[in-house]
C-alpha cells in the first residue's frame, strides 16, 4: 500500500468514526424538522375537528388536567405540565372530540411529550421508547371564543401559559404569543412552542 492509499483510508476511518460518535448532523436536523411538521399537520386537523365540534355543541371541548395523561409527578415537572390542560374526548356521559361523536378519527398524540426516561435529544437527533407509551395529547385551553392547542416542541417543556396569555377576544395569535413561538432559525433545539390557535 502506497502512502497516498494509507492517508486515504486513514481520513476515511476518521469520517467514519466522526459518524459513528456524533451522528450525521444534517440527517438529524431533518428528523427534528419533520417532527415539527407533524406536529403541525396534526394541530390542523385538530383545528378543523374543533370547529366542526363547536357546530353541533355551541361550546368547544371541555378540559381535562394534563395530569390525566402524564401520570408522573416529575415527568409533570420536567415538562412544565403541571398547570397545563388537554380536551375531554368524551367518557361517562360527557360529550367530546370523539365521543359519541367522533370529529376526528384519531386522537394525536404529540411526539414531544415523551416520558423524560424515554425520550431525550441526543446530537441534535430525538431519540424516544419503541413502545409508543407515555405520549400525550396536544395541550389545549378552551372557552365559548376560542382555543388553543400547543406542543411543548423540540426543547421538550412548555413555554406557552395559555391561561395568562391567551386571550380570545383579541386578534389572534397575538404578538404575546408569537414571543413563544418555536423559530427553527434560532437551532433546532431552541426555546419557544409549536401552537395553534383559533383565529
Ligand atoms: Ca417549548
Ligand atoms: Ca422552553
């Protein structure tokens, strides 16, 4: 083997070892990015899904603590949930978004909202359990005006205080709520909440 063969093969070890330890950076960008995609698509079938519910009831959703579906009082805490609330989808006599009429055919869940045990962020990648357990709905907060549905997004905690900040009687999404809203110009990681809200 002739030097100039030893210094390829020596560079290619590297790059590869580099792949193996950190990972490909912009294969990993793109899996975050297609979650937020996901996460979007999901908030606007929930969007159509609640203004066809408002139709027939003259009210949107109930709401429900967070608490029912994120059971751990620390997974609670690390994701800032303890205040925050999701939708009744209807059970012991309570009308919901799925029963007795169902307004969307699955209940999403959000893929932010992991068991902190389970899911974590590694080299810019999300990694999470192969179960599928431990996955909440979308946060909501609703009345007789209006609504919103958020995903804690990729930094994994809530930002958005619905109760303080929204409002329903003003233009919506008001310049409060676009302070939290997640920007994937500021890193893929970065601080804010994937929103929807009722405009
Ligand atoms: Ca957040
Ligand atoms: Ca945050």
């Amino acid at each position: 083997m002739n030097l100039l063969a030893k210094i390829i093969l020596f560079v290619l070890i590297i790059v590869a070892g580099i792949y193996l330890f950190l990972g490909d950076p912009f294969l990993e960008c793109g899996h975050g990015r297609s979650m937020v995609s996901r996460v979007k698509a999901d908030q606007r079938t929930m969007a159509t899904a609640l203004e066809s519910y408002f139709i027939d009831n003259d009210s949107y959703p109930a709401m429900v603590p967070m608490s029912v579906y994120m059971t751990v009082p620390e997974h609670l805490a690390a994701w800032k949930a303890e205040d925050m609330h999701t939708m009744e989808t209807g059970r012991a006599g309570l009308n919901g978004l799925t029963t007795p009429a169902a307004y969307v055919t699955g209940f999403p869940v959000d893929p932010f909202t992991n068991e902190p045990s389970v899911a974590f962020w590694h080299n810019g990648d999300f990694f999470r359990d192969v179960y599928d357990q431990g996955f909440a709905p979308f946060a909501y907060y609703g009345n007789d005006l209006g609504w919103i549905l958020i995903s804690p997004g990729p930094d994994l905690d809530y930002d958005v205080e619905p109760e303080a900040e929204y409002d329903a009687t003003i233009c919506q999404p008001s310049d409060r709520l676009i302070l939290k809203a997640y920007d994937p110009t500021n890193g893929v990681i970065s601080d804010g909440d994937v929103f929807r809200v009722k405009q």
